[in-house]
C-alpha cells in the first residue's frame, strides 16, 4: 500500500502546478455544482478539517469559522495551499488514512473529490469519523460510482455505456492517466460509512441538464 501512495503522492506533486491553474480560474465543476453546496453548510464558529485539500481553495467560501485545517498527501499542493491562503487556515502535509489529530477534534471533515483517489479508503472513512466530534458532519463529494466510474464510455451527454462497474480495483484517471484511480461500487462506498454515521442527505449531481448524474453529494453525521 506504501508502494501505491508514493504514486498518488508523485504524480499528484506533479500535476499540481495545472491543477492550481484550472482551479483558481474557475473550473466548471467546482464553480457551477460544488461551492453552492459547501456554501449552504453552516460553519459558524466550527472546526473543520479539509481532507486532500489540494491547494486550500474551499477556504476561499467558507464564512466564520473557528479554524480550518487542510491536509493532502502531496508536498507541493501544500506549499501552494500556504502561499495563497496560509492566512485562513493551517496547511499539513498528511496521509488522509493516518490522522495525526486527537479524537474528536473537529466539527466537520469535508472530503471533497478525494474518495477516487485514496488507496486506504477505509481507514480514511474510520479515521475522519474518529477525529469528528459527536454529532459533527461528514461531508463528501465524489464521481458518481453507477455513472461515472473511470472504466465507462460516454457516446452523448444523455447516453453513458458502464463497463465493469462491480469489478473494485485501480484504474487509470481520465483526467491524468498516470493518477491511479480507486474504483468502488456506491454499496462499498455507503456501506463503509454506515459502520459510523448516520446519512442526512444523499443527492445526485446532473450538469447541464443532463440525464445522467456525474456527482454524489453526501452529508454524514457521526452518532
């Protein structure tokens, strides 16, 4: 498993300079789908954790918050998250499936995009739900498992062809081909969080008035 993180690690360390790029200027998904969302959660006066927060760019939407904590795996996303926003939070390089944070440390965890790209998924699910105090929110955005998983063909905006969709395991990322790409079925995914908290909203991303989801939105509570 050491083996596969260094490669996540790398290959996100090297991707980080397009991705701060993309992100900064307004990538649609974020833009359109993902800021409304996390905008409608009341931080106020919270404690937050931001797992694989990139380069810390949610900090930028966040209202009144007591302290903001992001980590990701990758050194150089870390440096660019405390050059642009080392004012608003606290920035740690950190393996999302070894929390180094005391339990019951926080009131929310956001796990924004991340689930796809984490080899331990479960003990990143234990581990957020162990450091979020008791009744705190878990609050996850990811590819939608059933439609759009890595291994799947999109022949128009309304038809998608799904290939293997049981078959868990690491594929190729669409976006960068040498970021492996952990593919879960959604009853793995709410299954693991069901061993620790309790669903309060599940809602299904469609962009563009689409028929077909891209996105999950999932808020968890710990009981």
């Amino acid at each position: 498993m050491r083996d596969v993180e260094d490669v996540v690690k790398d290959n996100w360390d090297k991707y980080s300079s397009e991705y701060d790029k993309c992100i900064i200027s307004g990538e649609k998904h974020w833009k359109n789908y993902f800021y409304p969302r996390i905008a409608k959660i009341n931080v106020k006066d919270k404690e937050i954790l931001d797992i694989g927060c990139g380069n810390g760019h949610i900090v930028r939407i966040l209202k009144d918050y007591k302290r903001y904590v992001g980590i990701d795996l990758s050194e150089k996303l870390i440096e660019i998250a405390r050059k642009r926003f080392g004012d608003r939070g606290e920035f740690y390089v950190m393996d999302a499936g070894a929390l180094e944070f005391d339990d019951e440390s926080f009131d929310i965890v956001f796990c924004l995009m991340v689930i796809h790209n984490a080899p331990n998924f479960e003990d990143l699910v234990k581990g957020c739900f162990r450091v979020l105090r008791r009744n705190g929110l878990f609050v996850v955005i990811e590819n939608h498992p059933c439609f759009n998983p890595p291994n799947r063909e999109r022949l128009d905006k309304d038809t998608t062809v799904i290939k293997e969709y049981r078959k868990e395991g690491v594929y190729k990322h669409r976006m960068n081909s040498t970021i492996p790409y952990f593919h879960r079925t959604l009853q793995t995914i709410l299954n693991e969080f069901s061993k620790y908290g309790k669903l309060e909203k599940f809602e299904e991303i469609y962009e563009d008035n689409r028929t077909i989801s891209n996105f999950i939105f999932m808020i968890w509570r710990k009981c």
